[in-house]
C-alpha cells in the first residue's frame, strides 16, 4: 500500500473553528488541494454557512476566505498506508499533533470533524488533554458517504454558533 501524507493546517491567531478531515483523497493529494474531488461537497457546504461562493473561487482564495472567517483546516492523520480515498482503507497511520495545534490557537471554541473516522480517531487523540472546546461529529463530505446535500447541510449547520463575521471574538 502507498504512503500518503497529510497537509499542513490552514490556522492562523484568530481561527476559532478548526475542521478536522481525515486524511486528503485520491484527487486532493494529487492537486495538493482540500477537498479537491469535485464530487465532495465541503467547499458547497461551506459556502452555504459562510454565504459565499466558495466553490467558485481559485483554491487560494478559498483558504483566505476560511480564515478571513476564522475558520481552519487539518487532518487527524498525518500519514498512512491506504490504497485509494476510502477511510476504511487507512492503515498503520500516525496521528498529527491536535494537542499542540489546538493549545497554540487562542482564539479557538469549537473542533468540528468532517466524517466518522475523523471523529472516532480526532476524539480519542484529545480526549487524554481535556479540551475546553465544543466537539461537532458531522457528516463526511465525502461523495462516499451517500447522505443527500440537505441532510448534510443541516447537520453541517451545528457549526453556525461559531461563525461569525471576521473582526469579532465574542463567545456564543
């Protein structure tokens, strides 16, 4: 099986929810992009939370505008040996520091996870560290996982009460 690595996570001082994946697809290792399958539906749903078009923009933007709206990506696994995109298929993998990446982020309230394997491998990892945040288990994103788009997106809109407008820092 082939080794597949993790990216770096989009945070910055002010991201106050972090989305945790589990480990890129196929089409987004290739493209060295998020949620590059065009089948997924993370950067709709988004976009439908936010109210903007993210899924119209150029990839970078679409960073700039999560952050812009302090929101932040990663994965729970940092690397592992799977044969295409399908979580089931991870195997001997390592999980990224979420310990240290979450201590190092003032600002944040909420970790919300972008399917079952990240929540079931995420929980367990920050479990042993007794997190003061809110923890959302959302439906994957993923074409894989067959949930009509409206039944994702009201389980996705458990994350609102963290949104908000860039500039603000009130706690919901």
């Amino acid at each position: 099986m082939t080794l597949k690595r993790c990216f770096p996570p989009v945070v910055d001082e002010h991201t106050r929810v972090l989305i945790l994946g589990s480990l890129p697809g196929e089409a987004s290792l290739v493209q060295g992009q998020y949620y590059a399958h065009p089948q997924n539906r993370f950067w709709k749903l988004m976009g439908d939370l936010l109210d903007v078009d993210l899924a119209g923009m150029a990839y970078r933007e679409r960073l700039d505008t999560l952050l812009r709206h302090r929101v932040g990506l990663w994965d729970v696994v940092a690397e592992a040996r799977r044969e295409g995109s399908l979580d089931s298929r991870i195997r001997d993998h390592a999980g990224n520091d979420l310990a240290g990446l979450v201590a190092s982020l003032p600002a944040l309230r909420a970790i919300a996870f972008n399917g079952g394997t990240a929540a079931r491998l995420g929980m367990k990892a920050l479990a042993q560290h007794g997190m003061p945040y809110a923890t959302l288990a959302l439906p994957s994103s993923s074409p894989a996982y067959t949930l009509a788009y409206a039944e994702k997106l009201a389980a996705w809109q458990a994350v609102l009460p963290w949104l908000d407008a860039p500039g603000r820092d009130e706690k919901p």
